[in-house]
C-alpha cells in the first residue's frame, strides 16, 4: 500500500561532518513543532544492509529527507535498492542548511507521515548512540550513476574488493564492509567526479553538486592511470617487494604524496602486507582487459 507521505530524519550517527548542535537542535525544533517523523541513526548503514525501510519510504506521495547532500542522499537510497521518484522529495541538507530553514520547511507541507521511530527514539538522551569497539563505522562509496562513465577506475584501483563487475560489465559496490574507513582514495582517482562518500568532508566527495569548473580543477589533480609520474601499483609493489610493512614514519615521498594527494590514511597504508598489492594488481588487470 502506498503511504500518503513520510518525512525522515537522518541522525548521521558514525560521523562528526554534522555537528552535534545542529543535529540536536534540528531535532528539538522539529519535536518542538508537532511534527511527525520517521528517525534513524544513519542512512548510510541502512543503504548497505539494504534496509527494508528505504523501499518503503521510496513508494510514499510526497517524501522529506532531513540528511547531508541530495546527491549523496540520492545514490544511498539507489545503492540500497530503492531508487527515489524523480518528483515529489525534499532534500534538506543539515551540512549547510540552518536549522531554522529546515524547520520552516517541513512546516510548509502538512501532509506528514505518523511517526514510527525506527531503531532509535527521538528523545534527545536516546540519541547519543554509543558505538562499540567491534561496531562498524558505515564508510563506503556509493556511485553517482548519472555521471559515471564505467571507465573502471575505481574498480583497478581498490585494493580491497570494495568494486565488483555486474553481468552487464557495470562497476557496482559490491562489499561496501571492505572499504577502509576516512580513505576516499577511489574517489580522488575517479575522472567525472562519480564517487561519493556521503562522510567525507571536502566537496565534491561529499555528495555536494559538480560543475564544469569544479569537474576540470579535480581532472587537472587526478593522475588517473598515472600518479605524480609514476604507475601507483607499480611503486607500491616495490615498496612491498622489500619485505617493508608501510609505517607512520617513512620516508618515501611518494608515499607521502599518496597520503596527500589521495588523502589516504597512514593506518590504511599501514595495513597493506607485502606481496598483496601485487596479487590484486595483477587481479585488476586481468579484469580490466
């Protein structure tokens, strides 16, 4: 049965790229309204768990989404199996919106759905999510399917199985749980600006919108196949070949530039064994051609 509308706040639990203040107080002003609402911890996990909910919500009249960016927003609900309609949603955007625009908007309709509250209550004690050592932090890529151009950048370049090929020879994230959490280094190489990470911080990664100018200055950074001269595989491998282990305190400059330029972080270059840049590599290549 199709649901007359819904409105949904998103609490972007994992992540500190909404504040506190403004996540609360959004919340309190639309309490304080009489609004009804349906309120989670994170869109992101629910995206890749593949949560029941998102369909749900997708098939309602009218659809509020209080989140981050309605690009990222957008290809959350399509990687998790419930592409929104074209009409009838409202994206408000809790990284730049104020809380008193937000608020003012819902108010605007008041076709509003009953409040079901799924997986969290919407008093404010109940909101201060805590997660555990062995939690996951819900970081992966989500594909922006309007601009990507299956160039397969992304999927050479992971290193760890986050990419997979469908039967149609579409790049998709397949094992969202692999990727390596603060590390958008796929994104970085990806030349239309296709890959979002709804937590990350800088734009255009974040999900914010992409322009010609901004789509040319993140082309002019990129190496793509190329990294600062040299292949990226090929000098990590004979890193690895060495038998070193990547630490906080190497010397390699182009280690360092990796880190900079990609924004990858130290631990994840840590975590890399010798040997299996190599194997990978060699995988992605095959697959490539």
């Amino acid at each position: 049965m199709t649901r007359t509308g819904v409105t949904i706040y998103c609490h972007c639990a994992n992540s500190a790229v909404i504040t506190n203040r403004v996540k609360l107080g959004v919340l309190d002003a639309i309490k304080d309204a009489g609004i009804e609402f349906e309120a989670v911890p994170d869109l992101c996990k629910l995206s890749a768990e593949r949560d029941g909910a998102l369909k749900r919500w997708a098939k309602a009249k009218s659809i509020k989404i209080v989140a981050c960016y309605p690009r990222a927003v957008k290809w959350l609900f399509y990687a998790g199996r419930a592409p929104l309609p074209k009409e009838s949603v409202e994206f408000l955007n809790m990284r730049v919106d104020s809380i008193e625009k937000i608020t003012s908007s819902l108010m605007k309709d008041s076709i509003i759905a009953s409040c079901v509250r799924r997986r969290a209550s919407c008093k404010r004690t109940q909101y201060a999510i805590r997660k555990t050592q062995n939690d996951w932090v819900p970081w992966f890529p989500v594909i922006d399917y309007d601009r990507c151009k299956n160039c397969k950048q992304c999927f050479n370049f992971c290193l760890f199985g986050v990419y997979e090929l469908s039967e149609q020879g579409q790049v998709v994230v397949k094992n969202p749980a692999n990727c390596k959490t603060n590390c958008p280094a796929c994104a970085r190489m990806c030349p239309q600006c296709a890959i979002i990470f709804p937590k990350y911080s800088d734009s255009p990664i974040n999900g914010d919108e992409v322009n010609e100018q901004t789509l040319q200055d993140e082309k002019e950074k990129k190496g793509r196949s190329l990294l600062l001269g040299e292949n990226i595989y090929d000098t990590i491998r004979q890193h690895s070949k060495k038998g070193k282990r990547f630490s906080k305190d190497a010397e390699s400059s182009v280690l360092k530039k990796l880190q900079e330029k990609l924004d990858i972080p130290p631990e994840v270059l840590e975590s890399l064994p010798p040997g299996q840049i190599a194997q990978l590599d060699e995988k992605s290549c095959k697959k490539e051609h």
